[in-house]
C-alpha cells in the first residue's frame, strides 16, 4: 500500500528527455523509501513475510506494547518500545 505518491516535474525542451529520465528516477527512488518507513496503521496485523530488507515499521503488538521493526535478509527483527507518559 504506498502511503504516497511523488511525481517529478518535467521540463519542456528537446534536450530535456535526459533529464526528465534521471528527475524520474529519483522520484521513484524517493517514493520507495516514502514507502518502506510508511507502511500504514500500526494496530493492523502485520504480515512477517512482506517487506523488502531495509523497511522499517513501527508495529503494535497483542499486549498494547509497540515495536519497532526492520527488515533484514533473514526477516524482521525488533526492538520492544514503551510508551513514555510526559
């Protein structure tokens, strides 16, 4: 579920195609770390097997404690988070 979706501006010229080809691709490089670190509701089950290595999440477990989540080449790993009354 992508959170948000950037668009680059094109510039209007006839050497201009380079360019809007590379604005382009830091666009969609952008919009893919928009979207691993924005991965929606917390409280929704989160699905272990999706995900890329490098996501983050920040996840609500069963208990009410939260998690704090990342995404490696052998699966998430966590660290437990609690919440800070000020």
């Amino acid at each position: 579920m992508a959170i948000s979706k950037k668009k680059a501006l094109l510039i209007n010229s006839s050497e201009a195609v380079e360019i809007n080809r590379v604005i382009e691709k830091i666009y969609d490089d952008l919009n893919d770390v928009i979207n691993s670190v924005n991965q929606g509701n917390t409280s929704e089950e989160k699905e272990g097997f999706k995900g890329k290595s490098g996501d983050i999440r920040l996840a609500k477990v069963n208990d009410g404690s939260y998690e704090i989540q990342g995404k490696t080449d052998e699966g998430w790993v966590y660290a437990i988070m609690k919440v800070r009354n000020r």
